[in-house]
C-alpha cells in the first residue's frame, strides 16, 4: 500500500478531491497550512502566524493500493496544474499495512513483497 501526500493550491481542492472520489477515492483528509517553497507568489502576504512562510497551501492525504498509485498521482498532477509556477508537490510513502478501527481488519488487498 502507499500513502499519497500532496501539498496543492487551495483553489484546485475541489475539483481534485471531485475527481478522486468519481474515480473510487473515496477516503481523503485534508489539512489547511501555510508553506514556504522555491516559488515565491509575488502576491502572496506575510502569514499572521508563521513569519517564514509565503503562501497558504492544502494537504491532501489519502492510502491506496500499490496499483492504484499511480492513477491516483496523474489525477491529482492533472486536476492541480494551473498556468502560474509553484503548483505543490507530491510526496509517496509505502504503507505496511491499515486497519479498520470498528473490525480490526487489515484493509489491504495484496501482499506485494
């Protein structure tokens, strides 16, 4: 299994979570936050909390199946483009295993190794 972690433009999160979930992601978290990058928004403003940071960003997170990965990662980079530079990142993460909390069963479907 693998954990997806993209840090997106918070105008974008719609129409990718939309997208997600139309092609069978169903459970995502999201997180708002503030981040610091490469990109400088020039419109960006200074955060009231974090002093450091340039630009308000989206953490999306979601756990699929390895043969899922990689549907799920073009969905995102294509739903999350837009024209301006500085669009997010997207981190991958391998996942032992997941469990159910109300079973206790194990929610993963194969074992690759």
């Amino acid at each position: 299994m693998q954990e997806i972690k993209a840090f997106i433009k918070p105008k974008k999160v719609q129409i990718v979570v939309k997208s997600l979930r139309d092609a069978g992601f169903e459970s995502v978290t999201l997180s708002k936050g503030e981040g610091t990058g490469a990109h400088k928004d020039p419109d960006a403003s200074p955060s009231l909390d974090f002093h450091f940071t340039d630009s308000p960003i989206v953490k999306l997170e979601l756990v699929c199946q390895n043969e899922e990965t990689d549907k799920a990662i073009q969905l995102i980079c294509g739903k999350a483009q837009t024209p301006e530079p500085g669009d997010g990142i997207i981190y991958v993460s391998e996942i032992d295993d997941a469990y159910r909390i109300k079973t206790g069963k194990s929610i993963k479907r194969f074992d690759m190794k």
